[in-house]
C-alpha cells in the first residue's frame, strides 16, 4: 500500500492520490503517440512556413505565416521540451521519475509555452481583425512583418515572465493529477498560490481568450458587412476570408481540445486541496491527452480548406517531388 508513496519520495510533493498501473500506462502510450504525431504536425507547419518566407508575394500573407510559424515553434517547445518525452515515461514508470528540481525546470517550460501558444492564437486573431479593420478605415496602416516580430518577441518575453515566478515562491510547480506530470500547482492553499493563480488566471488566460474571440468575432462582422465572403470580391480578399475563416476555426478547435484542462483547474481550484483527490479519474486522463492532441489541430484545420497546402502534404506522401514554391494560400475548394 505505501509503496506508491515511498516511490515518490524523491519526487515532487503530490496532494493526490495515485492512479492504477493500468491507467498510468494507457495514458503514458496515448501521451507518446499524440505527441510524436503533433511534432510531426507542426514540424510540417514550420517547414512550410519557412520555405515561403522571402519570395515574392502578398505582404499580408507573409506576416501570416509569420505568425504560424511562431504557433508552431511554441506547440513544438511544449511537445518536446516540456511535454511526452518526459511525462510519456512517466507515465509508464508510474510517477514522476526526473527528481524534484527538473520538476522545477520543467514546471517553468510549460508554464511559459502554455502561455506563448494562448498569445500565438492571439496574434494570429489580432492580425485578422487588424486586416480588416484596416479594410473599413482608408488611412490605417497595414501591420509590417517588422511589427509583427516586435509582437512576437514581446510575448515571448511575457511567456518568460510568467514562468519566473513560481520558482521564486509566488505560485508553486508541482505534480499534476496524475502525480506524473509538473506544472502550475492550482490548489488555492496560501496567499501566495492564490495571488499568482488568480492573476494568471485573469491576465495570462481569460484576458487574453475574450480578446481572441472579440478580435475573430469583429472580423466576422466587417466580412458580413462587406460580403467578402460572397463572389463579389476579387481573389485576394476571398483569400483573406478563407484564412480568418481557418484562424476561428484552429481557435476553436484548440480551446476545445482544452476544455477537459479548464474544468480539472476550475475543480481544483474551486474544490481545494483537501477534497481535490475526487477528482474524476477519467478527467485525470482525459485532460494531459487533449493537451498532447490540442497541437495537431493547426496542420489538421489547414489540411482541410487549405488546397495547396493539401497537395503538398499528400504529395509528399506519394514521394512526389514536385512542388510549388510560393505562398501558403487557402482556396475554396
């Protein structure tokens, strides 16, 4: 019986209680397989965004990929540096098997990915309300690839900052549920977990969520009052059109993916700490799964309306070699 205890000495301190063997290992092979398959996805992502980059074409659709490839950059560090590589094995070897102090290490890394992939959807969403405000506004400014750099490495400085600090004990990194996994420990026990939590919370999730969904919401407006999404607009604002349509719909589908997370945060917080061990086991497993998966959602969103880029992947599939260099552009089908 205290077996699994005595194991976990030299881990992390966990307030849960441990899963079945079987579980442990069910959700340590989906975690690797979802994983292994969402490096791929963005990997294919970030190869064909860099292969676009610096050949003539629309400015518009350069910043895009701009910011795509900066979503799959933080899907690929929260795959690889902060995800089943080390909570696959884990999850099998039935705990956390890395010690306390990369816990630490590898708490902060998800922390800061898990934000630099809220504020990558929210660039992608800014810049199509910013499209099409400018759209509606004849002495706006279009956004620069220059700006949209700036954009970016100020939310990876962000991403930074709210990683930092836990590790100085605002906040604490601890075990998830499945006592497999570090990550921003959400149990509400002194000022300090409830300070950080909370203004994580509100600034790093919920802020930055209503305005991608406002940001998405006011483009659909301005498409619907300017019927861009009719035959009456030339190729390039159809082109517009169909990408924000992508963005809402890669949106909506990693928020979600994210959904079964939501609820664990809000049960845990809400709960505390001593009730928070009936949690649903299979919310337990659901949740770090729909995580892993959430990342394959970008290739899958643009695999379906995006028509080049579907040839491509096929092609590549097929050992085709012939390809065209140029934009990633979405076409009707």
């Amino acid at each position: 019986m205290d077996s699994p205890y005595l194991a976990a000495s030299t881990s992390p301190e966990c307030p849960w209680n441990a899963l079945e063997m079987h579980h442990l290992t069910l959700l340590g092979g989906f975690l690797i397989t979802f994983g292994i398959i969402g490096a791929a996805a963005n990997g294919m992502l970030c190869a064909g965004c860099l292969l676009g980059i610096g050949i003539p074409g629309s400015r518009i659709d350069q910043g895009h990929r701009l910011l795509l490839l900066n979503l799959s950059v933080a899907s690929l560090g929260a795959l690889l540096l902060a995800g089943f590589p080390f909570t696959g094995p884990s999850s099998i070897h039935g705990r956390w098997i890395f010690g306390n102090a990369c816990c630490q290490l590898f708490g902060s890394l998800r922390q800061m990915f898990g934000f630099a992939q809220v504020s990558a959807i929210f660039l992608l969403a800014f810049e199509r309300y910013w499209l099409f405000y400018v759209i509606t506004k004849e002495q706006s400014r279009m956004m620069t690839i220059k700006g949209l750099a700036w954009a970016i490495v100020s939310c990876w400085m962000l991403s930074i900052a709210w990683a930092i600090p836990p590790l100085i004990h605002w906040g604490r990194y601890a075990c998830d549920s499945t006592r497999t996994t570090c990550e921003l420990d959400w149990h509400m026990t002194n000022s300090s977990q409830v300070t950080y939590n909370l203004a994580y919370l509100i600034f790093g999730f919920l802020i930055p969520t209503g305005l991608i969904f406002f940001c998405l919401w006011r483009a659909y407006k301005v498409i619907k009052l300017l019927s861009i999404d009719t035959g009456d607009f030339g190729v390039d604002s159809q082109g517009q059109y169909f990408i924000t349509k992508v963005v809402a719909f890669l949106a909506l589908g990693i928020y979600l993916a994210w959904l079964p997370r939501g609820i664990t945060v809000f049960w845990t917080m809400v709960i505390g700490n001593e009730d928070g061990k009936s949690l649903p086991t299979a919310l337990k497993i659901i949740s770090p799964i729909f995580i892993e998966a959430s990342t394959t959602i970008p290739l899958i969103v643009y695999f379906t309306l995006g028509r080049d880029l579907r040839r491509t992947i096929l092609g590549m599939f097929k050992r085709n070699t012939k390809q065209k260099h140029g934009m990633i552009r979405l076409q009707m089908k």
